[in-house]
C-alpha cells in the first residue's frame, strides 16, 4: 500500500495557504509533518527540528481542513453603507 506524501509546495496548494502560513501551523503543532532522516528513511519531524524539505499525508491535512474555520473578515463586514458625515456642533 502507498501512502501519498505532499511535498511543502504541494500541501500548501492543496490547502491554498503560503508556504510560510504552512509552516507556522507545523511549528505550532497543528499539522503533523514528516522528513527523511539520514538513512534515507521518513520519519516524523522532531519538535524543535528544522528540515529543510517536509512532507504530509493527504489524510492528516484534509483532518485539519475539516476542522479549519472560516479565515479572517466575519460575513457581511463589507457591505456597510457608505458613513454618515459628522454633524456640525452647535457654537
């Protein structure tokens, strides 16, 4: 059975954020990644480790796409009238 590993590039495509987005969310703990250690195998990325190349298994970031919320500016934020103009005071 093959597993499908994403490349950074890839995985941040996939979830359509910035590669720098991606990896705060890994060094935050968010998304699990993996890398190859020096034998040549993958492994899980250590805490405190800085791979160059990471990797991610389609199933771990479709688990965290499901759980992301809406980003940013609520619904409707946008769609305020122009302002009032401030009135004048009285002297």
């Amino acid at each position: 059975m093959i597993i499908p590993y994403l490349s950074t590039r890839r995985a941040c495509a996939y979830l359509q954020i910035s590669r720098v987005w991606m990896r705060k969310l890994v060094y935050a703990g968010r998304i699990p990644a993996y890398c190859y250690d020096e034998s040549g195998q993958m492994r899980r990325r250590a805490d405190g480790e800085h791979p160059m190349q990471l990797f991610f298994k389609e199933a771990e970031l479709d688990a965290w796409k499901n759980t992301r919320t809406g980003a940013g500016r609520p619904d409707g934020a946008k769609d305020r009238g122009p302002r009032k103009p401030a009135r004048a005071r009285a002297r």
